[in-house]
C-alpha cells in the first residue's frame, strides 16, 4: 500500500491528476497500482519517462471499450487515462482536414465537423464513450468501411509519446504529405504498444445529402449475402451491408448514402432484387451479447458457407462484400478456426487467453516487429505481450 500510495503521488506530480487503480480500470483481470489523467501530451511524456525510469508498465485507456482486445498483459502498473486530452486543435473546412486531441470522443468529433456538413467515417458501437485513441490503437471499425475505408485510410497525421517518452510526429496536418515514411499505420492499430497517441488529424469528408436504412430477410445466409454484392457490383448508394441472423432465416441491413435520387433509386433496386430472391422486409433486432467474440475473415465468396456452418446458439454480424463475420459465443469450446477462416479473438475470459495467442499463428514478419518495438519502446514499457506475438 505505501508503495502504491508513493505511485500514485509521483503521478499526481506529473500529471496533475492521479488515483488508486481499481477493476474498473483492470485489463484482462489485471489491476493496475494507480490511475494517471495528464492534460498535455508533455505530462504524458513525463509520466512514460518516469514508467521508463522505475521499471513500470503502462497501458493507455481511453473510452475503455476496446480492453478485451489482445493477449493479457505481461505487466500493467499505471494506467494512462487520456479523457482529458479532449480538445479540437485546429479545424479547416475549406482544407477538409481537422486535428484533434486522443481523449476526445467520436461522438464530439461528430458534432464538430457536422456543423460544417462534414464527417469523419468512424463507425463505433457507443460513439459518445469510444476516444479517437482507442479508436485508432485498437484500428476498430465497422460496417461503414464498405464504402468509406478503414481508419488508416483517412488519418493523415499522428503524435505520439514512444516508450522512452519522446514526443514525436507522423505524417503532418495536410492531405498531400510524402514526407518520410508513413508511420501513421505502424501506430494504428499496434494496441498502445508502440506509442501512446496523443493527437491525430484526419482528412474529412462531406455529410450525404440523404441516407436510408433498410432490412430484409431471406431464407439463407446465400441469398442475403447475394443480394449485398449484386448492390455493390450494381453500383448502388450502398454506405453498408450486415448479415444477421433472425431465428431460422437470415437477415440483410443496408445503408445508403448519396443524393437523393441515388439513394430512391437504390431503394426501388434493392427491392427489386430483394423480392426475386423471396426476401422481405424485416425490422432491426437488438443482438445478445456473448461472453465469447471472434472475427473471422475469409474470401467473400466462402462466407456463405462459413455462417451456415456456425451453431444456432452464436450471435452473427456478418460484412458480406468484406468476408468478414464477428460472432458471439457462449463458452470458449468455440475458440478454434472455422472452415479455415483466419480468426482473431475479439474477447474472451482471460483465463481462455492463457494458452493461446489471441492474434493467431505469428506471422512470418515478426522478427521485423519484435526489432520495431525493441526500437521504439525498448524497455518494454507500453502495454508489454498485448500485441501479436505478445510484444
């Protein structure tokens, strides 16, 4: 206790702000001793270099909704709460380009660029607690990445804090910027292993003009996926295709976005394929959560095959013209690759994490991975074995 106390009043020093750790702050059951809330990226600098000196590890969080993604820490004392870092830096309409601190929600992010009819496609489950930090540590995405990519294809610019707390820039805050090697996408998604992000910039793109949601379901996993790529190939306004399961049948939920013409006549097309099909309309239908989630990937013509092959009791959300499924388990048996689909673990219990890499079979890059962390966090200080590899 005394040294946690000591912990946390170093950090309060540093940071301005600083707590004990608790579970709400634990990662895969693993408590950190203390909480730190710097508002700078200087004192998040300070408080790596402090971890670097005294031997510590620290893992940043920031909406907490991407916790569950990768292998269990192999040390974790500080958590580096970046809520604080919550600010819009600089915004230019004109320039379609927008600069924001991590901490800052995707859901003030919305607000911001909305006022000037503008958007940054980030897609996440709960936008108003997910942080743009997270977002990008975690390189999460959802069904809007059909038409509007990932978010390594609209970040521009990033600074960051590597693990032996040096302040440093990738990319800049233009769009056409070749200078130097894009280091913006070793950072996305690497889990905070590599550096803590402290501010990114983004290329913006304008609001649609109209968007429609619409649903039907089909009397299986082949024909509602069918339809989503006859959409796409057909050139349709579509924003996003999801496959979903609704009891014995399968259901289609599409997004469309453009102007209005476009998006009235996807509607009356879709329709029209949906019904050929023996489709109808079904309404939305809220998924249970599963204590167990992986993502499969495969080749978009094999996922029919794959969802009909996955038990009656798992929850599906399926991106056909991707080939990629989430699915929900109940229990850990399910963790084994299905049909030969590469896996990754989204979530599970920890204790089902400690015989396995939640990343699957080490790529053939690793040695190139394991030298670019021992390059930028050399003392291992940033979330240590969370990444492919546990790195």
């Amino acid at each position: 206790m005394a040294r946690q106390a000591s912990l946390q009043s170093e950090l309060e020093s540093l940071a301005g702000a600083a707590r004990a750790g608790s579970e709400a702050d634990a990662v895969d059951g693993v408590v950190p001793q203390a909480v730190a809330r710097p508002a700078t990226a200087d004192a998040v600098a300070e408080i790596v270099r402090y971890a670097n000196a005294h031997g510590l590890a620290v893992i940043p969080l920031g909406g907490r909704q991407h916790r569950g993604l990768g292998n269990i820490p192999a040390r974790y004392d500080i958590a580096l709460d970046t809520t604080a870092l919550n600010a819009v830096v600089d915004y230019e309409p004109e320039d379609l380009t927008i600069t924001c601190q991590a901490g800052i929600t995707i859901g003030a992010l919305r607000a911001a660029t909305g006022a000037a009819g503008q958007m940054v496609p980030f897609d996440p489950d709960i936008p108003n607690e997910a942080t743009v930090g997270g977002v990008l540590a975690a390189d999460a995405w959802g069904a809007s990445r059909l038409s509007l990519g990932a978010a390594r294809d609209f970040t521009i610019g990033l600074r960051v804090v590597t693990g032996d707390g040096l302040i440093s820039r990738a990319g800049g805050r233009v769009v056409k910027n070749v200078a130097g090697y894009d280091m913006c996408k070793l950072y996305i998604g690497s889990l905070g292993t590599l550096a803590v992000i402290t501010e990114a910039t983004f290329k913006t793109l304008p609001l649609p003009h109209a968007t429609h949601d619409l649903a039907h379901q089909f009397a299986s996993a082949a024909d509602a996926c069918s339809i989503a790529n006859e959409a796409l190939l057909g050139g349709l306004s579509l924003r996003s295709a999801v496959v979903t399961r609704a009891g014995d049948r399968w259901a289609l939920h599409l997004a469309l976005a453009a102007s209005e013409a476009a998006v009235e006549r996807s509607v009356s097309e879709i329709a029209a394929l949906a019904s050929e099909a023996g489709g109808e309309t079904a309404s939305a239908v809220s998924a249970e959560v599963h204590p167990v989630r992986v993502r499969l990937a495969t080749l978009p013509s094999r996922l029919p095959g794959l969802l009909g092959d996955l038990p009656a009791t798992a929850t599906v959300s399926a991106y056909p013209t991707l080939g990629v499924a989430r699915v929900g388990f109940n229990d850990n048996a399910a963790l084994s690759p299905v049909n030969g689909a590469k896996m990754i673990v989204e979530m599970c219990p920890p204790d089902a994490k400690q015989a396995m890499d939640v990343f699957g079979r080490a790529p053939q890059s690793l040695p190139l991975m394991r030298a670019l962390k021992e390059r930028l966090d050399p003392n291992a200080v940033l979330s240590p074995g969370r990444s492919v590899g546990r790195l």
